[in-house]
C-alpha cells in the first residue's frame, strides 16, 4: 500500500478486503480470467450489493458485466473509471504463475 497524494482525493481501502468482483477492475481482471459462465456463477456466491455501494458507471446487468469481461479478455487488463466510486478510477492486471500459468491472483493500481 502506497499513499502518495499530500492533498486531494485518498483513497484508502480496507487492506485485505475482498474485492467486489461486480464492479471492480481487481474483480472484473479475475473473472476475465474464467468463462462466462464461471464468472457469473463467482458473482451470484459473492453477491452484488446495493447500487449505493458503487459508482454511477458499475455495470448494471449480467450482460453489462460480460461487456466489460470482453473488453479485458482483448486488452490483457481490467479498468474501471466510476465503477468503485465517483470520482475513483483503476486498472487491474491478472498474475499468472510463471511455469504453468494459472491464476494467482491479481495486481491494481487505484487512484
């Protein structure tokens, strides 16, 4: 965790908090990771949420969600501009496992 703003917006998450896969670029970089179907069957275990709880530009459908699987599945990456919170923007990438390249997690930058 690195906080270099002295003014402006923070942003200071819980550290080691699970991440929204809804609506996150952390959550939308794993799930692009999976099939749609997969996907969709993470999100329902883990739930959504209330609309209050995220940006005005989260996806509001399962087919919106798939949209945005789809843009990261072409760019390698995840990003999010308004979908965690007004004014919060974040890029996501996938860590794969040297060797075998499995899925190990996920590294963000937030802003």
């Amino acid at each position: 965790k690195s906080q270099g703003a002295t003014s402006g917006l923070r942003y200071d998450p819980d550290m080691g908090r699970e991440a929204p896969l809804f609506y996150t670029a952390s959550g939308h970089a794993w799930l692009a990771s999976l099939s749609d179907k997969a996907a969709l069957a993470l999100v329902e275990r883990q739930g959504v949420g209330a609309a209050r709880d995220f940006g005005p530009n989260a996806p509001r459908s399962r087919s919106e969600l798939l949209r945005y699987l789809k843009r990261a599945r072409e760019h390698g990456y995840a990003w999010q501009i308004e979908c965690s919170a007004p004014g919060m923007a974040a890029m996501a990438v996938l860590v794969r496992h040297p060797e075998d390249g499995r899925a190990l997690g996920v590294l963000s930058v937030a802003g």
